[in-house]
C-alpha cells in the first residue's frame, strides 16, 4: 500500500459467518477487499469482537483491519471502531434503560469510533431509537444485505434526517460526520457502499480521526472519484471535505470534480436545502462543476452525486464556511 497523506477507501461494517445471516469466512472478505481496492475494512461482528485475532493474520502492509463490534441492542444498532485488544461492548439494554451513553463513553476513552448504524433499517431493532448525542458519525448509507439494490428507501430517510440537523449541529460547532458501509453479510456485497477517508498515514488511529472529523466522503463503488474543495474569490487557498474555510466575508467559489458517473447529476445542498443541479457527461469522464455562495447564504455546503436512476453514487460531508 502507497502509504502518507491521502485518500484511503475502506469499508467499516463488515461481517463474517460469525455474524448471524453471514456466509462469508474471513478469509473470503479479506480476498474480497484485496480485489476491490479497498485500503482498510473493520470487523464488526453482531455483539462480539473475539474473533478480531483470526482476521488480524489475514491482514498485511496491503490492508488494515481495524477491531470492531456491531453493537445489536433492543431499539438499535451501533458499531464500535478502534476497540481496544480483548475489549467487548455490553448489548443487553434498550433505549428506556438509559445506559447507553456510559458504554459510548467506555469506547470513546480507549480512542474508539462510535457510529449510529443504519437508523431507518426496515427490521425488529435495526431501526435507532437512541438520540445521536454521544456518537461520533452517522451510517447514512447502508449496503444491500437482503436487498436487491445499493440504495434504498431507508438510506434515503437517513440522509435526509441528518441533512436536517446539520445546520443546526454546525451552528453549534460540532456535527456529526456521515459515513457509509456496505454492512456486508453475503458474497459480492463488500465495498458497496465504502467510505474514503483522508488520513496522514494507514493506520487505525489516523483513519478513524478522519472518520471523527469528517475528512471523508461516501463512494458506490471504486471506479467512482471525487474531489471537492471551496475557495474565496480573492484566495486560492482552497479548503476541503471536512476543513473551515475562513471567508472574510468574501464571496466563495465551490468546485466538484467527478470521474466516473456516467449521465449522473451533481447536486449542492446547503441549510436551505438542494440549491444547486447540474448534469455530467454521459461518457463517465470527468465532470467538473462550480458555484459560488458565500457564508452568509450558509455556513457549509456539501455535495450529492446520483446516477440517472436516482440511486446514490456518491456524496461528501460538508465543507465549512466561516
């Protein structure tokens, strides 16, 4: 693996045969990753992290594993990253127990990830009933598991709720990122989605800061690539996915760059909502695309990429703008 600054794509809901509804061995998945491309995946099995070993010898200088747990409570689903050796998270609860956040806690002390999963999943528990409060990121993209299709109706209400708050949170001075997963059970699931992370170097620590602060963006598959950066008019000092760009009041111009996404259509969202759309080449080629706003008109713009069916094929956390 070329190592340093950059973008690393890893996929961070993972399961194996250990995992109820998995048929996929350990060793397959980490094949699987090799083939896909991908830089880092963590094991997140359902309510255990002792199988951890096993899938650190698969690794090598080519992938990291990072540990994990999913987290299968009664009124929701949260995935544990960066778990400590040996370390498990209690499941046993529900939401009017009110002990979730002392395990929250309990993970982000030992430097570890904790991501509300897949909030609006159609099944007994997978829908989250836990307020955000306390966790790290949002799973806004889920994979397809027992579906047929990469994006789906759930994906949609997730994105769409923490799209709403996130105006609020960014008021505040501290939102939560977006990640996406491809939460995979079976063969040929892993990667879609994935979530590409700009880190200093491919480690756990490195990526799962770049989880923390946003510094990522959610991709279908490996053949898609984005780049996305604002600016001011009287700067091109760009800032990027995750980064504050400091305004002065200064009118900002926002650019997005797209391989990949034949016909697709490229949309700007703002605290007022979709306020930019645009097509992009039918060849898949690159696709650039510019606009300007300003801090006054909202203090973060981040970005949407759709195929012509509607379904996802990319989308970014925000770019903030002060």
């Amino acid at each position: 693996m070329r190592a340093g600054r950059r973008w690393y794509r890893g996929d961070c809901h993972v399961h194996s045969l250990r995992s109820q509804g998995a048929d996929q061995t350990p060793a397959q998945l980490v094949a699987a990753a090799r083939a896909a491309g991908l830089d880092f995946i963590a094991v997140t099995e359902h309510n255990t992290a002792a199988a951890y070993d096993e899938w650190r010898a698969l690794a090598g200088d080519d992938l990291l594993v990072i540990p994990g747990q999913e987290v299968v409570t009664g009124t929701g689903h949260w995935l544990a990253l960066g778990l400590a050796p040996g370390q498990e998270v209690e499941w046993r609860y529900g939401v009017r127990d009110d002990t979730v956040h002392r395990h929250l806690a309990e993970v982000r002390r030992s430097g570890g990830l904790c991501v509300a999963a897949h909030p609006h999943a159609p099944y007994p528990s997978g829908t989250f009933m836990y307020p955000y409060e306390g966790f790290d990121a949002v799973e806004v993209w889920n994979g397809q598991w027992t579906s047929d299709l990469p994006w789906n109706a759930d994906n949609e209400a997730a994105l769409a709720e923490w799209g709403r708050t996130l105006a609020h949170d960014v008021h505040r001075g501290s939102w939560r990122p977006a990640i996406g997963n491809s939460d995979a059970h079976l063969e040929g699931q892993l990667g879609t989605p994935h979530t590409v992370a700009l880190a200093a170097e491919p480690s756990t620590p490195a990526l799962l800061t770049a989880l923390r602060t946003g510094r990522t963006w959610i991709a279908a598959a490996t053949t898609i690539d984005v780049s996305f950066e604002a600016h001011t008019v009287v700067s091109t000092t760009p800032a990027g996915i995750g980064e504050r760009l400091e305004t002065s009041g200064e009118p900002v111009v926002v650019r997005l760059e797209v391989h990949g996404v034949p016909s697709g259509t490229v949309t700007f969202h703002t605290e007022r909502g979709t306020t930019h759309r645009e097509p992009l080449p039918a060849d898949g080629g690159p696709g650039v695309v510019e606009w300007r706003t300003s801090a006054a008109e909202s203090p973060f713009v981040r970005a949407e990429i759709r195929h012509p069916n509607g379904h996802m094929a990319a989308l970014t956390n925000p770019i903030i703008l002060r």
